[in-house]
C-alpha cells in the first residue's frame, strides 16, 4: 500500500479554506478516482513541535492507495480538473509526496 500525501507550508498570510477543503474538494477528488484511493484522511494543522509555535502545515490530506498505479490511473484522467480546483481553498502551494505504507495498525 503506498500513501500519496499532499501537504500546504503554513506561510504568513496564508490562506486555507478548511471547510472546502473537507466538505468539497476531497469528496470531490474521491468522487473522480472512485476506488483508486481507499480512502483519505485530512489533517488541519493546530501547533509545531514546541509549545506555542505555529504549525509547520497549516492542511493535508493523504491518500491510501494500492499501488502507485493504482494512484495514477486514479488521477491522471482527473489531474486537470482536480488542480484547478486548489484555488477555491488556498493560495498556498502544495507540497506532495509518495510513501510505501510500511506499518499500518487499526
């Protein structure tokens, strides 16, 4: 199982929508990839390592894939759409990363 992650740098200023982000855009980007991802999670950033500083990411979301192909052939019918979306939730670019899913415990 791999995990596609898709992370936003809390930068000053920045903007992110949060509710978008939980309530349309990853119900969307689910919707368009139907079963390529099995399912996501979304993280809203509340505080870096030390108290009382700021959250290294202010959003992300990962996604839990069967395999890297399974991702693509997800998303790369959809890529387009799913990208122009980004700007109704955030001004902030994303920063994404793809990891083997070495330990996973319910």
């Amino acid at each position: 199982m791999i995990k596609v992650s898709v992370l936003y740098p809390n930068t000053p200023g920045a903007r992110f929508d949060h509710e978008y982000y939980r309530d349309k855009h990853l119900p969307m980007v689910k919707a368009k990839m139907g079963d390529h991802p099995k399912y996501y999670t979304i993280d809203k950033g509340l505080g870096g390592g030390a108290p009382g500083t700021p959250a290294t990411y202010i959003g992300m979301c990962h996604l839990f894939c069967d395999s890297v192909e399974s991702f693509q052939a997800g998303m790369g019918p959809h890529h387009k759409e799913i990208m122009s979306d980004v700007a109704n939730y955030t001004d902030v670019q994303p920063v994404m990363q793809i990891s083997e899913v070495v330990v996973e415990k319910g």
